[in-house]
C-alpha cells in the first residue's frame, strides 16, 4: 500500500478494508433498541389476546342478548340526536335576540320540570310497561327485585314505581324483620307491581333474557308478567331533604 495514496495493493490487503468497511456500515443493536423490541412485541401480542377475548364475548352471546345491545345502542343514540337538536334550536332562539327572555325562561321551566321527574318530586306519564311478580311462597328475595329494577333501567327506564313508592337515585330494597320486602323502608306486599315509563319494545324483551330478571323471579318460586301499555302514570313521589350545611354560591 502506497504512502501517498494508501491504495491498497494485493488482494489481501484489499480484503481486509472492505471488511473493515462493511463492519463499519452494519447496523449496531444497543440494548435500548432490543428493549424497545420486547415492549412492542409484547404490545402487539397483548392487544391480539383483547380482540380474541372481545370476539369471544360476543360469540357466546344469545341472539336476543345482541339484539337488545343492538336495540339500547339505536336507542341511545336516538335520544343524543333528538337532545343535540332541541339544544340547537334552544341556542338559536338565545342568539337571535327576539323574545329572548321568554325564550329562556321557557327553555329553563323546561328543563326544571325533565329535573322535577328525574328527582321523583313529580308525577309522570308516558308509554311504557307494568311488571307483576306473583311470589306465593313468598321466595322472592331483596336482591332478586333488585335485579328486575336494574334490568328496567339499563333497558332505558327513566321513571320507575314499586308499589306505592317512587324509585330514585337512593332508593333501597331490603328484607323486614317479617321477611317481607322494604322499598325505602316501606313494605311493598305481594304480588309485586313495578311500572316503568320507558320504550317497551326494548324494556319487556330485556326482563326475558335467558338468565336475567325473570329467570332469577322463577328461581325464587316466583312468576314475572309484564304488559306494555300506552299510558303509564305514575303519581308517587318523594320530598326532598333541605341540606343543613351546604349553600348556593352565585
């Protein structure tokens, strides 16, 4: 190899920079990147065993369960578009400027009165169903009619009344000294009467789901019927306590 040009002059010579070469030009694997490596490796794989699971989820479910989720699902979104519309239309009454304190006040005696039925402390109508749990044996446990009250509402109740006492937000269900069933500590006798205001298309296939609200009524000795109706009136309501420490801040 000469001194000038440092040109490599036998073959050997030549061999031995172009491996020097290439070893410079190969890509090094530091520890951090074979880390990095590992983590989304276990990533990919993590996220593959979730989409399974959810896949099996749904495979193993009946096909009145995937209706009723394809029916809440319709519903709900029905009732965000219809509310997103009011709302649009409310706000643009506001904006325009022409009877706009009516306008307000209308929208807010509105909204008190949705708020009114929401908190129990008014009566309400409307279509939906009414359930009747027979229980001679007088079988039928708390938690049992509380499963049928929870199946009424993620089926999309909005007002609900056992016996004469209005579901709220608070409402218990317990057992008496007697054995009897206590709603908000009242008795509610035998046979049991819930109505719910409601879709009852969706509502009375909803109690009906293999392993669901009436399934748990008959393992208690008990029978469920419901029967959608048109005008379902519920006229029970609660009073609300004055709070003792807590006051409006404007």
């Amino acid at each position: 190899m000469s001194e000038g040009t440092r040109t490599p002059e036998t073959r050997d010579q030549q061999r031995v920079v172009w491996g020097r070469l290439k070893d410079t030009l190969r890509p090094q694997a530091t520890a951090s990147q074979v880390i990095v490596g590992l983590l989304c490796l276990l990533l990919g794989v993590s996220l593959a065993a979730q989409m399974g699971r959810n896949d099996e989820s749904l495979e193993g479910a009946s096909q009145q369960e995937l209706v009723r989720l394809l029916d809440e699902s319709g519903r709900h979104s029905s009732d965000l578009e219809v509310e997103n519309a009011e709302l649009e239309r409310t706000l643009e009454t506001l904006r325009s400027g022409r009877e706009g304190d009516v306008a307000a006040r209308n929208a807010a005696e509105e909204r008190l009165g949705d708020l009114e039925i929401l908190a129990g402390t008014a009566p309400a109508r409307g279509r939906g169903i009414v359930v009747s749990i027979a229980d001679p044996e007088g079988g039928v446990r708390a938690s049992t009619l509380l499963g049928v009250l929870q199946e009424l509402r993620n089926a999309g109740a909005e007002v609900v009344q056992i016996g004469d006492v209005r579901v709220v937000a608070s409402t218990s269900i317990t057992t008496g000294p007697d054995g009897g069933l206590l709603v908000d500590g009242t008795e509610v006798p035998a046979p049991y009467t819930l109505r719910a205001i409601g879709d009852p298309a969706v509502m009375e296939p909803a109690l009906r789901i293999p392993g669901g609200a009436a399934d748990s009524v008959s393992g208690d000795g008990g029978t469920l019927a419901a029967t959608a109706e048109e005008d379902v009136r519920i006229d029970a309501t609660v009073e609300l306590s004055r709070p003792e420490h807590s006051q409006v801040v404007k």
